[in-house]
C-alpha cells in the first residue's frame, strides 16, 4: 500500500520534474561554460604567441643595437 495520498505523490513528482529541470538547466549552462572556456583557452593561445613574436622582435632589436653600440664605440 501506497504510504502517500494521491495528491502528496503528485506534489513530490512534481518537485522532481523541477529539480530534473534544473540540473538540466545547469547542464546546458556548464556546456556552453566548456565551449566559453575552449574559445577562451584557443585566444589565450593566440595572446601568448602574440607576445613570444613581440619578445623575439624586441631580442633581436636589443641585439642589433648592442652590437651596433658596440662598433661606434671602437
């Protein structure tokens, strides 16, 4: 025998379509999370290799004005 009233069994089926709605719903948002966070990580790539080319330029400038210092001054 069924320990709930038809209408307490109702009432708890219906709290766990909600919460199956949430979760759901908090799936979806951490999904769409993961892809923000890969286009972010994919960007960050291109920062990082943006500023590896900016401090390879700025060596090799440093290099050329050191060595071209370095022959006016003999």
């Amino acid at each position: 025998m069924n320990p709930y009233s038809k209408q307490e069994t109702e009432e708890r089926i219906k709290a766990l379509r909600e919460s199956l709605n949430q979760l759901e719903n908090q799936l979806a948002n951490h999904s769409d999370n993961d892809a923000s966070q890969h286009d972010l990580i994919e960007h960050l790539d291109e920062f990082i290799d943006a500023v590896d080319h900016k401090v390879l330029s700025l060596k090799t400038f440093w290099s050329s004005l050191k060595k071209d210092w370095q022959k006016s001054r003999n």
